[in-house]
C-alpha cells in the first residue's frame, strides 16, 4: 500500500486524521472553520483534489471492495520459443481471477528478435499476442526497428488489437496511432493505463527514426499529466478508478523523488528496457517492478480498489501464481521458463482450472513459424576453421566485435568505389557496438558452418552499413567513449575495431579536474595499418547506421563529416565477408 493509501486508510479511524488533513489543505488554500466531524466530512468531500494528488478520503456510500488482476510481461523482444509459457502462465492468471485479469507488455513486444520471428517481420510474434489476449502495450524502442511509418501502419495495424500507448511522444500523422492512455472497465472497476518510453529514446534509436518522433516532455512529466487528467473529478476527460503506468524505461527512473517523481495519483508502474528483474516505490510510495525479459518471467499484482475516481483507494498485492511457476528473487515477479512442460500443469488441466486455447495457438503459431524459418534459415553461407571461436567475451574486446567491425569495413572497400580508390591514401577502420551483436557466438551449433539462421540471429537489427570520414583527433574521441563513468565508477563499452587498427590507452588522473573534456582515458600510439595516425589525419570509419549516427552514446562520430547510408543490411555485410573468406581462424 502505497503513501496515499495510507492516509485514506486513516480516514476511516481517526476524526482528529480529517482536522489535520484539512489544516494542511489550508496551508494553500484560506483556512477553514471545523465546527463538527459531520461539517468536516462535507466539507472534504466538497474541496476541489489537490494538483497531483487524488483525495486521500472515501465517499460516505463506498461499496464493497473490487479486485482486479494485471499480468505483466515485459522486453518480450519476439521469443516465440517461450510463447507457450507465458500463454500458460496468463492461463493461470486469469484462473486466479476469472474475469478480471488484464494481460500488459512495457514494450520491446517485437524487435531484435531471433530468427523465427524476426525474418518473418514478427508476425508470428503479434498473432502470438493476440492468442494471449494481449491488448495493451508500451511503446518500446524496439517497435520503431524498421522505421516509425512500419510501426504506425503495420505493428499498430488495428488488426493486431494492441492498444499502443506513449504519453510523452507528440501525436502527428505519423504516429496516429499512439495514445498516452485506455481505460478498461473490468469487475465493475475503470482501470486505466499510462504509456511512455525512456527519455533516452535518442541514445538507443538512429537520427533518422528521430525525425518522425519527437519526445515532447520527460516520461514522469507526462505521466503525470495524464495521472492528474484522470484523477481530477471530471468525467469528460476520462476518470479512473485506479492507475497503472507502463514505463519502458529503467525501473530506477520511476522511483525519482522530487520535481522528478512520479506524484500519488499513480498505483503501480511496470518498467522495462534493461531487461532486469527489480522492483522499488515511486516517491509516493507506490510499487514498481521491471519484470525481466524473453517472456523468462511474469509480474503479476492484485489491484484491490474500494470506491470509485479520486474517492478510490486502492492497494495492491502480489500474486503467487503457484502450478509450477517458480519465486524469482524480486518480490511479485514469477519466473515462468519451462512452466508449459511443467509436471504441475497436466494436474491442474485435467482440473478443469482452464483450457488450453491460447496454449494450443501458440504451439501452433510456434511450429509454423519453425518450419518456414528453417526453409530459409538452413542456408550456409560461410565456415570457420576447426577449433575456431567468435563470440563475446567479458571486459576485452571480442574476437565476434572485431570480425563485426571487419566485415563492416570491408563491405564499405567492396561497394563504395570513390573510398577504394582512396585506400592507399585514406585507411578505413571498421567498427561495432556491443549492443547490435544480440546472441553470444555465431556458430552457435558449434559445427563450423555459419548459415543464414546464425548470422541473421545474431545481427538481428535493423540497421544498414554506413561510414563517415572523421579526423584522427575525432577517432580518438570515438575510441576514448569505450571508458564512462558509471555509479561514481569507471566501466568500459568495448567496441569491435577492425584487426589493421592498434592503439593503447592510459588512464587519466581525475582528481585533477584540468581537463577540457569528460573522457577518462587518452588514446595513443594509434596506428591504422601499420600507419602511425596523428590528429589531423583523415580517417574513414564503417560501421552500422545505428554506431556512426552516435547510438550507445558514441557521439563523437557525429562530429565527423560526410556520412553516408548503404542499401545494405549490417548482417548482410557479414554475409558477403564469409563468402569471401572461407574457414575463417580466430584472431590472434
């Protein structure tokens, strides 16, 4: 039970709680006279709410209490492979309380996906929801993957039936299709849901996709908003009973406190995007939880709501889903794997607890999706040596990163004729990014073939291969971004750099604050084929649109000039690079 609970739980007991919630309403407001208990309960059920706050009182006729039940998943990123989990633990949710379960996403539904989804543009993922029943979403990064006229025209197709919802995104014709909030009527209750996305939208999405979406205000600012909208007493605008906010943002930007937090007019809030399974409380005290990610796990709340608008008082509580689903070590989050072979569910089916519709869809939606995948996915398109391993690697660069960032630079050599030319004259570095290598090794089987499946997996984004000529001061910047501070501590993003590039690094000392700029490290003895690289070198870098347009906060190659997009996916880059060399050996 959260803060503003609290204090309508008070309301019930004590008349001495209604003279001091009055004087302290006074302190904005003329004071008020109190001759009676009877007059100091019209009165409060008279005064216009406090900005940002619903009453904290009840309505002399509150009935009974209504309990609603909301399951959450989160960063579902289109693992149909355990669709049928999360279809069974819904199953399960809604047996809990028939009738009244709603089932939400905090976003990343689709996008990123492996290769049974994603070669497929995650249709088998969005006809999988629909078995669910799942009609509410966040608006995650990962849905603007192909662009935002993809998402407004085909993911938030009508067709799909997701609400698709984002407070803080501007609504132009281009996202039409985007609310900031519905409202579902459920066991006699209104139950509305706020949508937004991280503020850092621009960090983790390309330039190119910002132009048709702009973030008009922080996320709390517009949750707050509407929370305030739907909490105000007035009907014409939309009124809920209780109110569940869907952040794809870090859980921790939900539990700001200050002008920064969310106010009490909020019940719970989902998180997302980290893909971390957490929990917190608003600055009004109101649960939050972040749920995981790949459909691994479930948050599931009881929403007991007694009253109705801002008289309401709601408290929530967590829900053990039992039947074999598991405690993971956050308070109201189950983990789900391996729930839908669980031993458990044949009992608690041949109950009669539920059917297995949504099950049996899933299944069904699963194996289509498997076998047209493997009729394009069993293509090999490359080999490495025996012996051979690229994968990724824990603080070092990985030997996956660096051929990543090799096949990027080659491909620009293959196709951009004006740079070949210049070679003898200009060297070409390739790059990657950690974040756009989205499986841990590419020949994940572990045979030495590399097919179409495996590389379509692993650079599974949507990003085109591109390069831009910066200096060789503005490459050392680039390079010196791997380093950042981090909770008051310094870690490293390594980057793959193509193998003709060398350089080392030396800390600098900090406690000095001489520096006229924030990198931790100077990059020196740089060398580009062999080539010592001073500051005013010209450079060309390759690499993924996502990269050289300043994604994971690598802004410093926005500072070169003359960047370029090819018509070629990054993954196909990598195709081209195995084609042309057979029997790939590891780096040495």
């Amino acid at each position: 039970m959260n803060f503003r609970n609290t204090l309508r739980s008070k309301a019930m007991h004590s008349a001495s709680w209604f003279r001091l919630r009055v004087s302290a309403l006074s302190q904005s407001r003329r004071a008020i006279i109190i001759p009676s208990l009877l007059t100091v309960v019209a009165l409060m059920m008279t005064l216009t709410a406090v900005p940002g706050a619903r009453a904290a009182w009840f309505a002399a006729d509150s009935p009974d209490s209504a309990t609603v039940t909301i399951a959450d998943i989160t960063d579902f990123h289109g693992h149909i492979e355990r669709g049928t989990d999360v279809a069974r633990a819904f199953e399960i949710a809604r047996s809990h309380n028939p009738g009244a379960m709603i089932p939400v996403s905090a976003g990343d539904l689709v996008g990123g996906s492996p290769y049974d989804s994603a070669s497929q543009n995650d249709e088998p993922t969005l006809r999988m929801a629909q078995a669910w029943g799942l009609h509410i979403s966040a608006l995650g990064n990962h849905e603007l993957d192909r662009g935002v006229h993809d998402f407004n025209e085909r993911i938030a197709d009508p067709a799909h039936g997701i609400d698709w919802l984002c407070a803080n995104a501007r609504k132009t014709v281009k996202t039409n299709r985007l609310k900031d909030y519905v409202i579902r009527t459920v066991n006699g209750r209104r139950i509305a849901f706020i949508g937004a996305i991280t503020d850092a939208l621009r960090a983790v999405t390309t330039p190119s996709i910002m132009r048709d979406i702009t973030l008009d205000e922080p996320a709390v600012g517009a949750i707050n908003r509407v929370a305030d909208q739907l909490s105000d007493g007035n009907e014409s605008n939309g009124e809920a009973d209780a109110i569940v906010v869907l952040l794809h943002a870090d859980a921790e930007a939900a539990t700001k406190k200050g002008v920064k937090g969310l106010n009490r007019n909020v019940d719970l809030v989902y998180a997302g995007h980290s893909h971390a399974v957490k929990s917190g409380r608003t600055a009004a005290g109101a649960p939050v939880i972040e749920a995981g990610s790949f459909g691994a796990d479930m948050a599931v709340q009881d929403l007991t709501i007694t009253g109705y608008g801002r008289h309401a008082h709601v408290s929530v509580n967590n829900v053990d889903l039992g039947n074999g689903a598991e405690h993971t070590s956050v308070a109201g989050v189950m983990s789900v794997t391996g729930l839908a072979a669980h031993p458990k569910q044949a009992a608690w089916l041949s109950a009669g607890a539920a059917g297995d519709t949504a099950v049996s869809q899933c299944e069904r939606i699963v194996a289509d999706a498997e076998r047209a995948a493997a009729r394009k996915g069993s293509q090999v398109v490359g080999t490495i040596a025996p012996g051979s391993y690229f994968g990724k690697v824990t603080n070092a660069e990985s030997s996956l990163g660096m051929l990543v960032a090799d096949a990027q630079r080659e491909e620009i050599l293959q196709r951009v004729p004006h740079v070949n030319g210049m070679q003898s004259s200009i060297p070409v570095v390739g790059f990657s990014n950690n974040g756009s290598l989205r499986t841990r090794n590419l020949d994940a089987n572990g045979d030495g073939r590399i097919t179409l499946r495996e590389v379509d997996s692993m650079l599974a984004l949507q990003f085109h291969t591109a390069y831009v000529t910066l200096t060789g001061k503005q490459l050392r910047a680039a390079l010196a971004q791997q380093w950042r501070e981090h909770d008051g501590r310094t870690v490293v993003g390594w980057l793959g750099v193509s193998s003709n590039v060398s350089y080392r690094y030396v800390m600098r000392d900090q406690s000095t604050g001489k520096h006229d700029d924030d990198r931790f490290v100077d990059i020196v003895d740089l060398t580009i084929d062999g080539q010592l690289i001073d500051d005013d070198d010209t450079v060309i870098a390759a690499g993924n649109s996502f990269l050289l347009q300043g994604g994971d906060r690598y802004t410093a190659f926005r500072l070169g000039r003359d960047y370029r997009e090819l018509n070629v996916g990054y993954n196909q880059a990598l195709i081209d690079y195995l084609e042309h060399h057979p029997r790939l050996e590891s780096f040495r």
